[in-house]
C-alpha cells in the first residue's frame, strides 16, 4: 500500500463480510448501474485493512474446554408416568 509502513497490510475478512451482508439485497436486487455499490465497498475494503505481522505464533491449548466440570442439568417436573 504505502511504501512508508513497516508492515504489509491486507483486507480485513471479518469487515468485509459485514459490508457484504448489508449490500446483498442491494447487489441483487437493484437494477440501476452496480458500479457506484462496487465502488462503495472498495472504498470500505481498503479503510479496513489489518497489518500482517511476521513471526507471530498463538499456539492453542486443544484440549483446554474438555476438562471443565460441567453441571448436571435437572428437570423441573416429575416423570408422567
């Protein structure tokens, strides 16, 4: 994007989604140009976009929710017969 950064940066998926569902039916049902919602949502993609940071790591823990007691759900009522 701007050869002044530190970092690279790409679109932000997440937010770009959103943009979508809200301009769906607008994309789909319009039958004026679609060129002014395209170059709308360019507009919001390239606003929203997250650094790609090198060297990161997260490491998940897989088996860290199975171990946690969960409680017994009882019923309220008696059995009917």
């Amino acid at each position: 994007m701007n050869e002044n950064t530190k970092l690279d940066y790409k679109i932000n998926t997440n937010l770009s989604y959103g943009f979508l569902k809200n301009r769906i039916l607008e994309l789909l049902i319009k039958e004026a140009p679609l060129e002014s919602v395209f170059k709308e949502l360019e507009n919001l993609f390239l606003q929203n976009t997250i650094p790609i940071r090198k060297n990161r790591n997260n490491k998940r823990e897989v088996g860290k929710y199975n171990k946690r007691i969960r409680p017994k759900v009882l019923k309220n009522q008696k059995d009917a017969i």
